[in-house]
C-alpha cells in the first residue's frame, strides 16, 4: 500500500471520519435498543439496518483511516447519507419533540461529516504566467 496510490489523509478528514465512527457507534448501539410495543418508533427492520450501516461505517472508517483509500472515504460517506435518510420519517410522525432534536442534530453531524470526509486535499495553488 503505496502512500503514491492514496492521498495522504489529512486531518480535516480524520475529524471526519472520528465523526463518523461516533454515529457509525450511536447507530450500533441503537440496533440493541429496538422500539418497544405500543410506542412510535421505527420499525425493528429499520433499526437493524441502522446497526448494519454502523457496522459498515465502523469497519470503512478503519480501512480509510490507515490506507486514505478513496473507496473506503466515499463507503463512509454513503453509510452515513443512508443512516440520516432513515432517520429523517422521524419529522413526519408524533413522536416527542426531543426525538426529533436528536434526529436534526443527527443529520446536521451527518452533513458535516461527509463534507469533511470528502473534502480533497489542499494542494498546491497553480501559479499561471
């Protein structure tokens, strides 16, 4: 693994991808939590799924955080859009207001991690005569 194959990972994407690993864990940790019976919530498919992204998302951040792979940056960056867009009923249905604060600040760190994770690397500026 050639550091002349990856772009070196620079420490905007690392803040990203630590990001990242903690919703790809929030995510994880919620699979064991599914919504009891009777209360709104998501559906236990839903739930899992969520698990399953946090798994991807944990065992990508780990791939991109030693190789810089473009491929594990941008498996990270679509796990974590799939997680915020299946968050996102949560606006649409009675649930608490708190839920959905959860929810926004959710898909705001979301947001914010993919653009650091997929940010490219500062070169340097082309000088033209």
């Amino acid at each position: 693994m050639s550091s002349a194959l990856s772009p070196p990972v620079t420490t905007r994407t690392r803040v990203g991808l630590i990001l990242a690993a903690l919703l790809g864990v929030a995510d994880v940790i919620s699979a064991f939590f599914p919504t009891p019976a009777g209360v709104v919530g998501p559906p236990l498919p839903i739930v899992l799924l969520g698990g399953l992204l946090g798994v991807a998302t944990l065992a990508a951040v780990v791939v991109a955080w030693r190789t810089g792979r473009r491929g594990a940056l941008r498996i990270v960056a679509g796990t974590r859009v799939l997680s915020a867009i299946s968050a996102l009923p949560a606006f649409f249905v009675e649930v608490a207001p708190a839920v959905k604060l959860i929810v926004a600040v959710a898909v705001v760190l979301t947001v914010v991690c993919v653009v650091l994770v997929l940010a490219p690397a500062r070169g340097a500026a082309p000088v033209g005569d």
